[in-house]
C-alpha cells in the first residue's frame, strides 16, 4: 500500500494556494501515486480510499468524481489558509 499524506491545491509555480481547487490537490495526489511506477491510465484504479478534508467555509465537494472509499470532514482550517487537503491511499 502506499500512503500519500496531505495534497493541498498548492500551485508550484506560483507557490500560492488555488483556494476552491479540489483539482489540483488530487492532480498532486495522482503525481505522488505515479512516481511509484504505477501507470497513468492505472492511478484512479490503484486507489483504495480517499480523505478529503474541506475546511468551515468551503463548500462540499461532489462525491461522484472521487476515486475509492470516500471520508469528507469539516475541520477549522488547514495549512497556508488552504480550502481543501486530499489524503489517499492506493494498491500499489
């Protein structure tokens, strides 16, 4: 299995948090999972179970585009003012 910790929608040129991109922390999530050798068309599959964490004033996101067993929580608030944070974990 592998574990990839918190994915906040962090933009890397920039280094500036794209608030209301739930895209983009699972676009890191996918780039975590394939530098361990799994295969693009194969990342959505390899995943197991899926946390997504939103914080008080974002809204929820919807459930149909999210790969593997989903957990949403509402947590106070997350790293560099972020409005989402994805943690997964995929069969490797």
């Amino acid at each position: 299995l592998l574990f990839v910790s918190g994915q906040i929608p962090l933009d890397p040129p920039t280094m500036r948090i794209e608030q209301q991109s739930l895209e983009l922390c699972f676009d890191h999530a996918f780039s975590v999972i394939q530098s361990q050798g799994i295969k693009p068309d194969a990342v959505r599959k390899s995943i197991v179970m899926t946390t997504i964490l939103v914080a008080n004033d974002a809204p929820f996101p919807p459930s149909q585009d999210i790969s593997g067993l989903r957990i949403v929580m509402r947590v106070q608030s997350l790293p560099r003012g972020a409005s989402y944070e994805v943690v997964c974990v995929a069969s490797t």
